[in-house]
C-alpha cells in the first residue's frame, strides 16, 4: 500500500468538490494488481489506521495538490502537428491540414511515432484518460491502442468511417470499413484498460450504409462507445441538410441510425435545438465541449444554460488539433470565457470546481465510467495528478494569498498550464 500526503481534491456524488487542506490517499492493488483508491479523507482522521499498517510506504508530499487525472472526452491523436494551421473555418481547415496529414496514418511506423509523442503529451499535462480519434486507417488504432497499453493508460479510440466527401488516402470502402471496424473491437475492447469506439466521423462523410452498419455494430456491441461530431459549424449543418434532407436535424441522421445511447458521445453540440437536447437527455447520450476549438476555428459557444436545464450530460475536451492546447488548464479557461459570455446575462458565471469537475468526474460520468475514473472516491482506479500550485513565481504569490477552494482553483485555471503538472501517475496493473 501506498500512502500519499498532501491537499487532496476529490468530488461527491452531486459533483460538489471534497477537499482537505491535509489530506490522505491510500492506494492498493486490488486481486488483479489494478491499483485502486482504498481511502480518501484528512490525515488526521485515517493516518492512525493506514499509516502503520505492515509495508505501507508513506509518500510526504508537503505544498502539493493531489486530484483525480484529467478525462479528455473528444480529441485527435492523428492531429498532433495539425495545431496551429491557419484556416478560415472547419471545412477549409479539413480540407487543407487535417486530411492531407491524415492520409499518412496508413504507415504503422509513422503511425506509432505519433502516438508515442501524443500519449507523452497527455500525461505531461495531466490527462490520464482520453476517448480519441484515430484515423481511416486500421493501422492507426493498432498504434494508439499498443502505445496505450503498454503505459497502462485507459484509452478508448476507434477507426474512423468515411466512405464519401474525402480525398483519396483518407477515404474507406464502405463494407471493408465496417469490417475492420467489427475486427478491431474483437482485438481490442476491453484489453486491459483499452475500449473502441464506433467512430464514424462526422454526418457529410458517411454514406446512409455506411452509418447504418455503424449503427448495427453499435446494436451488436452495446458497451463499446460511439463517437463522433455534430452541429459544429454553420456551414456544415447546411451541408448536412442537403444529404440527409429526410431527417429532422443534424442530430436526428445519427439518431436515425441507431446510433445514439448510452456510451455515445458527439463533440461539439453548440447549434442543438430543444428537441436535440431532449433526446439526448433520453438516450443517455453525451455531449463533448470543445471551448480552444470552438473559438479557434469561430463555430460558436456551447450553450451550458440550455444544457442544464434539459438535463445534458457533457465534460470538457480539448479536440486537439482543432484546440489549442493538450493542458486542461488552456481548456479550463476557454470554458470559463465562453460559461462567462452566457452566464453574466443572467447574472452567474461557471463556477472553479465545476470547471474543475467537468474535466474529470463529470466527464466520467458522461462517459459510462462514473466511479472507475475521474475521481478519488474508494474503489476508484488511482490515476490521478501531484499539481505544485507554486510552479511559477506568479502562480506562487497569487497560491499563496487565496483564502478558500474556489480561490485556489480558480488561481490555477486562469494562471495555469502543464507546469502546474509535477507527477501523473495512472493505475497500471502490475
């Protein structure tokens, strides 16, 4: 048993944040050898009990913060060295970065270099789970899936579908992709901490078959997820109109093929109407807010009043490559922005914790892995993060004079990035 010291965040059922000044996190290995959270709470109530025990290694880690890993809920590994191109919107940007790079993932060699760097990027910032996008190409799930596994991270990806509206290189057949799609999840769901995700890519890529057969698979294996795209962009929402002029929305194409439930998660969300909403709350479905990405490539704000108010699922993301930045501290603060926009209408403004929460527990929750992930609960799986809230000169002057949680947490929000990150440790079994 492990024994760490130091402040500790974690959160309650409700989403409200627990917090201890002098804290104490005991980890174990369970009968599988996955460590697991056996206890949270102040040191000076659990020490007596922990701290003696036979073998237990005491970790002191004074001025520290120990909170839950960063759950990154929609990003692109493929669009690692995509950040940054210069584009006038989403479809240009597709059109002259993302593909293009894209088109190189059919190389295995060139496809396991890039996930090594990307998986070495979200642990530096802190992120110890991630439901990611690979690309087309088979090849490209193989990569990130190994490179996953072989550092005991929980990671779900898939192969994207795209049979139509694709350059060559990138586009799939519509029957061989829904074949190697049924064959990477006998090879990889459920392997260690490793789940696939049905991926098509977004409504104006796939062919009606090619969605239909997604949504079959998505019947056939009900505990893999479902990931894709929806009501981004304008431009494209007019695009999908024209192909699918039958269905009621843009959400309603993939609702039509069965491909809305529970462990289904579409990024974006911002030009849903209230009948989008509703059916998403139905369905258990969840959404992926993207605030980098959304101001990056100007699509909109995710509207976080209406989400509540139909009850919304939804945790925060980075879409790396279209986001600016793997830190969830960068995203954080795109969050508050864009929540801040909304909210001081109505005289409100999202809240440090929740901020905090929709980044680790309540992207657990949205999706399907409340009480595994995304916390430091008992029982829990430890990956978890030792942030050094006096990582720099300034974040060390403004640490020290905050006076309450909301005050220190919002402090590393607005000041914060990957040096904020001292250790990511994630729950490998051994």
């Amino acid at each position: 048993m492990k024994i760490y010291r130091s402040a500790l965040l974690r959160f309650a059922p409700d989403g409200s944040p627990v917090y201890d000044s002098d804290g104490l996190l005991a980890v174990a290995p369970d009968a599988k050898g996955q460590e697991r959270v056996v206890a949270a709470g102040s040191w000076q109530a659990l020490q007596a009990q922990y701290v003696n025990q036979p073998g237990a290694a005491l970790i002191d880690l004074p001025g520290r913060l120990i909170a839950p890993g960063f759950v990154d809920m929609h990003i692109h590994y493929p669009q690692t060295d995509v950040i940054g191109a210069p584009a006038d919107g989403l479809l240009p940007w597709l059109e002259h970065y993302t593909f293009p790079h894209e088109s190189r993932f059919h190389d295995r060699a060139y496809a396991d270099s890039v996930a090594t760097f990307f998986l070495d990027e979200l642990l530096r910032n802190g992120v110890t789970t991630s439901l990611t996008f690979a690309t087309s190409h088979p090849a490209s799930v193989d990569a990130i899936m190994h490179a996953s596994q072989q550092r005991g991270m929980r990671m779900m990806a898939g192969k994207v579908l795209q049979d139509r509206n694709s350059p060559d290189g990138v586009r799939d057949d519509t029957e061989q992709g829904l074949i190697d799609t049924e064959n990477l999840i006998e090879r990889w769901h459920g392997v260690d901490r490793l789940g696939y995700a049905i991926t098509p890519r977004f409504a104006p890529t796939s062919t009606p078959e090619q969605l239909r057969g997604a949504g079959e698979l998505a019947a056939k294996y009900k505990d893999v997820w479902v990931h894709s795209h929806v009501s981004e962009n304008l431009d494209e929402i007019r695009w999908v109109r024209q192909l699918y002029p039958q269905a009621r929305s843009y959400l309603d194409v993939y609702n039509g093929f069965g491909l809305m439930r529970e462990r289904a998660v579409y990024a974006h969300c911002i030009w849903l109407d209230d009948t989008d909403r509703a059916l998403m709350r139905e369905t258990r479905t969840a959404a992926a807010i993207s605030p980098t990405s959304n101001l990056f490539l100007s699509s909109g704000y995710f509207d976080y009043l209406k989400a509540d108010a139909a009850g919304l699922m939804y945790g925060l993301a980075s879409d790396v490559g279209g986001g600016m930045s793997f830190s969830p501290f960068r995203t954080m603060q795109a969050a508050y922005i864009v929540g801040r926009e909304q909210h001081s209408k109505a005289g409100l403004s999202l809240k440090p914790a929740h901020l905090w929460w929709q980044h680790t527990a309540g992207a657990a929750r949205a999706l399907g892995l409340e009480g595994v992930i995304g916390n430091l609960q008992p029982g829990c799986e430890a990956d978890f993060v030792v942030i050094n809230p006096a990582c720099t000169p300034l974040l060390a002057r403004k640490t020290q004079q905050t006076a309450s949680l909301d005050e220190l947490l919002f402090a590393m929000i607005v000041l914060g990035d990957d040096r904020l990150i001292e250790q990511t440790i994630v729950s490998q079994a051994k």
